[in-house]
C-alpha cells in the first residue's frame, strides 16, 4: 500500500468553522454597541491577530456551539480586495494531507498549502497554528475558501483539550477561546447555510473543491446548491452584481426563544439579522455601500 493510498483510507471530513463577512464601519460599529448579540444571541467576541499569512487585523466575531459567524469592518487582511471567505475545518489529525491527496486527484482543484504561525505571548517565535488548504477561487476573486486543520500547539496554547481519538473538535476550541459553553440563554446553535453570490466560474471552482472531499452538488446554471455535513451552500450566479456572502442561515437552539426576542434587527443600512417563526434567523448583508432591502 502506497502512502497515498493510506492517505486517503479515511475521508477527512470538512465541516463549516465560520464565515468572514466584510461590512461597512456603520454596520460594524452597531454590531459591536448591539447588547442583544452578546448577550442573547451568541457569544461575542473581538479578535486582535498577528499571523504569518494575513498580518495583523481585528474582527468582531459572534458564536454558537460549533461555528462562528466573524465580521470585518475594514479591509480584510490580504493582497487582494476582500469581501469575505469561508472556513471550514477537519477535526481529525491526519485530514489535511489526506484532502490534499484527494484535490489532487480530482484534477481540478489549484490550491496553496502552508503551516501558519502565530504570535503566542510569552514565546520568542511564533507557534505553529494551523495547516491551511487555501483553495485557488480565481485570479483577483473576492473571496476565499479556507480548509484548516488545528495544530496540537494550537490547542495547548488555548487550553483546550483533544477529544476521542486525539480530534481537534470546534466547539472545543471555540469553548476555551470564549470562556464557557454555549449554553444560558443565548439563541444562537450553529451556522446552517450560507448563500453566496458568485461569478459562474468561481461557483465552479468552490462546487469542485468541496465535491472532492464529499460535498453534493445540485441545480442547473443560475444557481448550485452544495450539501455537506449540516451544511447548505447556496451558489447564486450573478455575472454583473457585486460577489459577496449575501446571506449566512442560521439554526437556533429549540425552545429558547420568547417574546422578548426582536422580529429584526438592522446593522446600519446594509445588513439586518431577521428572526423566522420557527428556531432559524437569517443574517442578511447587502453588497458594500449599498442599503440592504
């Protein structure tokens, strides 16, 4: 048996960590006054980072048990103009050579791989911090398609602990970094779907990627929807519109809804996170500059 082929006896598995949305400072200076968010809806969180890939920056991100919802108000870090990515991770050691193999195979996929470092306080050098699968979308694309895996310096350094089988588990990492679990009165379970608006061949390029490591594909050519592990990717082809994250589908925790609960709520004039009469709210971003209808 080849180490390829042992490679690839699991299937990694890449599950939604979380998705990067770049919105204007109105939008983001009211998520961030916004108490209801914090409070009620997940758990919320400002990230200040200095990465080996990306520099410094800072967002604002908004969590529930598994996956993260993480916001942008400036520039997002990188050469080109960035409007937002999705981040998916494998929980099992061993998953990133593995995909790595399996994109290869498929003959369609370009993509760069590295080791990120990051600055840990009370280390001279940065620490290894996840191995990154950045997925080729096309030349000048707005957005990214990230597949991580966790390093065990990562974990270590956060406090968090592997579970069965030494997996590297989000809701793990998501519970040291924040403190607690997301359990009291916050709304907010986990990402559900996301709805992206893309040029044909970027939804090419993403319905190729996730389909070699088990995503379906359906639909025809104004719009592919992509299944995977408690995950729904709406591909909506716009030729001549803005491309951007348009819309994150987001599942609630049952029963913990009340009165109390907004039916909307807005975030400047461009995006606006609306309640459904069932436990699911849709959080709805219209492009940059624009006012969200």
């Amino acid at each position: 048996m080849t180490s390829e082929s042992a490679a690839v006896e699991f299937r990694p598995v890449p599950r939604v960590d979380h998705v990067m949305v770049l919105i204007d400072a109105t939008a983001y200076r009211d998520v961030a006054a916004s108490a209801f968010l914090g409070e009620r809806f997940g758990r919320l969180r400002r990230k200040d980072a200095d990465s080996s890939v990306a520099g410094a920056y800072a967002t604002l991100g908004i969590a529930g048990e598994n996956t993260l919802v993480e916001l942008f108000g400036s520039t997002m870090p990188g050469s080109a103009p960035l409007v937002g990515g999705l981040v998916f991770s494998f929980e099992e050691p061993g998953s990133s050579p593995a995909a790595r193999t399996l994109l290869d195979e498929s003959g369609r996929v370009r993509y760069y791989h590295d080791l990120v470092r990051r600055a840990v306080p009370g280390s001279e050098e940065q620490q290894p911090w996840y191995h990154l699968i950045n997925v080729d979308l096309g030349e000048a694309s707005p957005l990214l398609l990230f597949l991580n895996e966790v390093t065990p310096e990562y974990f270590r350094a956060i406090g968090a602990q592997p579970a069965d089988g030494g997996r590297f588990r989000r809701r793990d990492y998501l519970d040291a970094v924040l403190g607690g679990p997301a359990d009291g009165p916050r709304l907010l379970r986990d990402i559900a779907g996301i709805t992206l608006a893309v040029r044909a061949e970027r939804a090419r390029r993403i319905a190729d990627a996730l389909g070699a490591l088990g995503y379906t594909a359906a639909g025809d050519a104004g719009e592919r929807v992509l299944t995977g592990p408690g995950l729904t990717i709406r591909l909506v082809i716009e030729e001549a519109g803005p491309e951007r994250v348009a819309e994150i589908q987001l599942a609630l925790v049952p029963g913990r809804r009340d009165q109390d609960t907004p039916a909307e709520l807005r975030f400047g004039e461009t995006s606006r996170l609306v309640f459904g009469e069932d436990d699911t709210a849709r959080w709805i971003f219209g492009p940059m500059g624009r006012p969200e209808r």
